[in-house]
C-alpha cells in the first residue's frame, strides 16, 4: 500500500490532513479551494499509480473516470469539470494528449444517464415517456453511445490529431 502512495510528497499529505482536521465551518474560502484541488491531485496520483500498476492506456484511464464519476453523480457538467481536475495532473504520466482527454472525458460524461442529469428529462419529456421507459431506453442507449464514441475517438482521435 505504501508503494502505491508513494508519488505523493508529504506536503501534500499534510495539506490534506489539516483540511481534514479543520471543521468546514472554519475554513476559509482559500483554504477550502486549495483543500479540494490537494484532494483532487491526490486522487489523480493514487489513479495514476492503479494505471501503472495494471498498465492500462492513458486514454481508458481517462475514460473510465470520467464514467465511474458520471454513475456515480449522475449530472455531465459536473463530472466533466470534477474528472478533469483528477485527471489533469496524471496527463504527462498517462502519455495522452490534452484533445485527446477532453474527447474521451466527453465520452465517458455520456456513460449513464438517469434521473440527476436534465438530458434524461429533455429526452423523456419531449418523448412522453414515463420514468421506467426512460431508464429501460435512455440508460442503456447513453451507455451505448459513450462507447461507441470512445471507440471512434481511440481509433480516428490520433490520426486526426497526427499522433
């Protein structure tokens, strides 16, 4: 376990145990933004050291992120702009290009959709359908869509870009 979190400096295990320490109420709006990106760019390095551990590409690193985030949130802003603070920092390490990511966070934000993201309500609303029909066709053709779109970007994303 020490292995896996040893690219981190211990600056930034103090940082985040005094955030920790310190109760919300205290602290200020400063400390609180610094609090969550040492959050962020400490999930980026445990991330970073999963992926070289199992040696996944870059690209599915980033992929993959941003579609736990977005199962796990639900809303696409959010869990494009929170993978994109974790995955930031694992970019050189990963050997992806900056397009490249921000293509495949796209389409990992696509993965699941339900009740949290408006998109599910435009789609069930114009469509009139109910809840249950919107879960069975909209959750399931989202998922489909963000792999196909990650597989169109892992094959033709490098030979527009000329990697």
């Amino acid at each position: 376990m020490l292995g896996l979190l040893s690219p981190i400096s211990p600056e930034m295990w103090a940082r985040v145990a005094l955030a920790f320490s310190l109760s919300r109420r205290r602290i200020s709006r400063s400390v609180s933004s610094s609090f969550h990106v040492s959050l962020s760019f400490l999930v980026g390095a445990i991330l970073g050291s999963l992926a070289t551990e199992f040696s996944l590409p870059g690209l599915l690193v980033v992929f993959l992120v941003a579609a736990i985030m977005k199962t796990g949130q639900g809303g696409t802003t959010p869990t494009m702009i929170t993978t994109t603070a974790i995955i930031l920092p694992l970019l050189p390490s990963l050997g992806v290009h900056p397009v490249m990511a921000a293509m495949a966070i796209s389409a990992g934000a696509m993965i699941m959709v339900h009740v949290n993201d408006s998109f599910f309500w435009v789609v069930t609303g114009f469509s009139k359908m109910d809840v249950a029909a919107g879960y069975r066709t909209v959750s399931l053709l989202s998922a489909v869509m963000g792999v196909t779109a990650f597989a169109v970007i892992s094959l033709v994303g490098p030979i527009i870009l000329g990697l």
